[in-house]
DNA sequence: TCGGGCAAAAATGTATACATTTTTGTTTGA
DNA sequence: TCAAACAAAAATGTATACATTTTTGCCCGA
C-alpha cells in the first residue's frame, strides 16, 4: 500500500535571471489564476491546521467549499502534495500528511545544514557588492532595533523582516537554486500541535543577531568553514528552543513556529 | 519576469506505516494511470538529454507525441516541474530547465551534506537489527565483488546495487522522510552534456567501498560526528572527480552522471 | 527600415461530461 | 454471527469543449 514518495522541486521562470535578491517575491502582474487563488487558500488552511492528519481532501467537496470546478482544485493538491503537505495515492486522492514532532525537530536538522552550506558557499564564492550592502544595512537595522530595552511587537515584525534579509542574502549569495528552494521547504512544514511554539525573549534575540554579525564577519574575511559552522549551530538553536519548550514550559513570550520566527 | 519558485515535496501514501526499508520501491499493484505513465516517459526523456535549455514544452505537440489528451499531458508536466525539471510560468506553459555545471556541482554539495546529515541521525538513533543485518549483508557483497582484480560490467551493476544498498539503509535508519525525499531529489538532475562524465577506476570503487566500510564502523560505534564527516566527504568525492572529468580528461572508464553512478 | 498597433492564431486555464476505480452497504450463504 | 459477494454510490482519472491569455504576423505610418 505504501507508495514510493520523492521530494521535488517547482521551478519559477528564467532562472538565469537570477534576481539579485528576490525578496519580497513579488507576486505576477497578471491576475493570479483560480489555480493559484486555490493553492494559496488551501496552504493557509493547512499550515493554520485546519485538517486533522489523516484527514482526506475530496476535489469534489473542496469544489463546493470553493467555488471553482475541479480542474483547478485537483492542480492546488497536486501542487500541495508536493510540497509535502499532503499525501497522495493514485485513485485514492489526497490526504493530510501527518507531522509527528520528530518529523518537524528533522526539518531544523535539515535546515541547519543547508544553511551551513550556504554561508559556505556563499564565503566560497564572494560576496558581491550589492550582497554586502543588504548584509551591512540589515545587521545595522538589527543594532538600532536592539539598542533599547525592550522589542515591540511592531519591533519583533521589523526584526523579522531583518532576519529574513540576512538569510536570504546569503542564500543568494550562494548561488545555488536547489539549495534555496530546499531551505525554503524546511520553512513550511504545518505546526502539528498548538504547543510547538518557541519561545524567544529579548535575550535570545540579541543572541541570535549576534550569531548574524558573527556569521557575516565569517563571509567577508572568507573563512568558510567558520562561517559554515556558525550558521550550523545558529539554526539549529531553534530546535533547541524546540525542544526545550515542548519538554519544560518557559514564561517567555511564545511566537508560533511557521518559519516567519526570526532564526 | 521572473517568477517565485521553490522546492516541493512529494508524498506516498501513509507515511507512518514507513516501509523498513523502501528498496526497490515496488510499483503499484493497479495498473498505472496514464498520468504515471507520461511522467516517466518524459522524465526519461528529459533525463536523456532530449529537450534543449529552455525549450519549450507545448501540451498539444506532447499530446499528439504521446497520444493522450491534455489532462494527465498537464498533470505530468506539473510534476515535473515540481522535481525542478522543468521551469513553469502562468499562461505561459512550461519550459526546459538550464542546468549550468555550477548547479550540478551545488547539487552534489547538497547532497553531501544531506548524506552526512543523515549518517548523523542514523548513529544518533541507533540501527534496528534490520538495517544493521541490510548493511553488513551490502558489505560483504562488496567485500566479495571487490576480491578479483577487475570489475565486469555485470559486476559494475551488482555494485551499484550494494551501494544503493548502503546509502539507502542510511536513510532508512536517519528516521526522516524529508531528508531522504532531499537525497533523492539531489540525485536527479539531468546531465548538462555529454562530457558531465565521471570517471570510476576499479581503485576508485576499492576506495568509495572502503569508505563505506569506515561508515558503517563509525555509525555502529556511535560515533555520530565521524559518522556525518565520512559520509560528508564521501559523497563530495564524486565532486572532486567530476571536476577532474570536466577539467583535464581522464582516460579511466567512464560511466554517466545520472545518479545510478556508485557513490 | 523600423516600431507601434491590431487582428488572427495558438497556447494555456477552466468547466464539465464520461470512464474507471474505489468505497460502501446490503444481501446471501454457511 | 460472520464473512464473502455483489451492487450501488462515490471518488478519482480522462477527454474535450469553451474561455482567457499569450504569441505571432501583418499592416500601417513615421
């Protein structure tokens, strides 16, 4: 009954046109299609946990549910599944996948990695310009967040938006397509229960920000396996937290772990 | 132009009943759906080098050429797309994928540390007596293949197997699907052209089975950073001698990059 | 000759009818 | 009561017609 499974890779358009940094990816000019109207509402119901593992998904209901005809509905599951949000079995359909804690804990493991990687290659290949520039400007913005006491909430979304920049440029800088798309897909694994949640006080902010001065110093004075090893262990102090908060409880302020935490 | 992309993952069917060990993944006992079928008659022919970079692949022309209609023509190039093969855009169809040397070589980069990752988890949780047995019998085969002096084409082919073997036990044993799913995407990536050769010696295989053995050693004494290290540099091996191929030509017996090379 | 604009052609997106498979529920026999 | 068998229902796979978008090629004017 088992079926072979495989992880799999969606292509934008005209890669070599690598854009110098994609973020944020703005989204097509042109209308979005019922396909991708369905996808993203789909997704969103997903990772907001809305289907119970194991739970099927009927082209026909969520045809109903919808408004849209099959068509569309069956190209959102196919697109869903594989991005390994769904299962699926031919003429058996769709059904949610589920994420046992281990499964999510891999997916740092995985991201840790591939993020070291990054910071590798990126050392490897030089920063350009324009890369240090976004570096110097983002870890800037995170000083001057971090020079008061305290973080607002307002504060915390600035900072994730730092954070983002920061990992994002060095993917780039990377300069390897498979390997973002992969860090990308760590990040968009469901929250399988409302207690996975990290926790992140100001001081672990503060520690992490200074993971991403040490990380970038690494990059430009072209030490690449330290750099390689500190991105390593930066990410994977995220599932620390993980673990810790799903092992003991902490007072701290809890954030939600769907990839939008600053890490 | 450029539109987002990102990596995806495909899912089977029930993913906790996770087969001990996946290897050969059978096929499904029902015929397969015309869908299947245009997958793997396309994936076969892109892994073949038959679509040019950038070449466009029209669902009519493919209808015509396979004599199906559009629908399982659509669901196929989709999936495909989601492997990374092919690049896709809105109302504008799918696309041959580019794959420059630099993105070869990154993959194998990937792969490496994924590998080594895995080693990792697999000494960290400990084998089952299954997989222990799986890989000692796999040594052994080699150990036996490996006595004589020359390698047949036959023997080449058993060889592959046992390394299959190996590295997929590994994977068993990590625990994650999302891991082995990345593996497994890493080992697809079309040839760029016929000189993407890699040249394998019968000292080669002695030396990548020798590392095999030092692997399996590290992972039964729980040495899990060895363990990761070992496999990390085993797999990177294959790049070093993919660059040597590209570079300055070897005169060693050639076999093709497409992921049934024994690494 | 070049470039913009328009219309025809072609390609992709969507809806829907039909085919095949799976699932479900009942019946029937022991 | 249980289980195998069968038929009805439902779900997915496929083909195709139509809608919308993109592409192509031509015309026209500067």
């Amino acid at each position: 009954m088992a079926r072979p499974c495989g992880l799999v890779y969606i292509s934008g358009w005209i890669p070599h046109v690598s854009p110098m940094f994609s973020s944020p990816p703005r989204p097509p000019a042109s209308p979005p299609t019922r396909s991708e109207s369905v996808i993203e509402t789909l997704r969103s119901a997903i990772l907001g946990g809305e289907f119970a593992p194991g739970e099927r998904l009927h082209e026909v209901k969520l045809t109903a549910r919808l408004g849209v005809s099959r068509t569309p509905v069956r190209s959102a599951l196919q697109k869903l599944a594989s991005e390994g949000l769904l299962d699926y079995a031919p003429n058996r359909g769709y059904a949610m996948r589920d994420f046992p804690v281990d499964e999510i804990i891999s997916a740092y493991e995985v991201r840790a990695v591939l993020e070291g990687l990054a910071a590798r290659l990126a050392t490897e290949r030089g920063l350009t310009a324009v890369h240090r520039a976004l570096l110097e400007r983002a870890l800037a913005d995170g000083d001057q967040l971090l020079a008061g006491g305290a973080l607002s909430p307002v504060d915390r979304g600035v900072y994730r938006d730092v954070n983002s920049t920061i990992h994002e440029t060095i993917h780039a800088a990377a300069g390897s397509r498979m390997l973002a798309d992969m860090v990308r897909l760590c990040q968009h694994v469901p929250v399988s229960s409302p207690r996975n949640v990290v926790a992140f006080e100001v001081r672990d902010v503060r520690r992490r920000h200074d993971d991403h001065h040490r990380i970038v110093e690494a990059i430009l004075s072209r030490e690449s396996w330290r750099a390689e090893m500190l991105m390593r262990d930066h990410v994977a102090s995220v599932k620390t937290s993980l673990i810790r908060s799903l092992t003991g409880s902490s007072t701290a302020e809890a954030a939600p772990v769907d990839g939008r935490a600053s890490v």
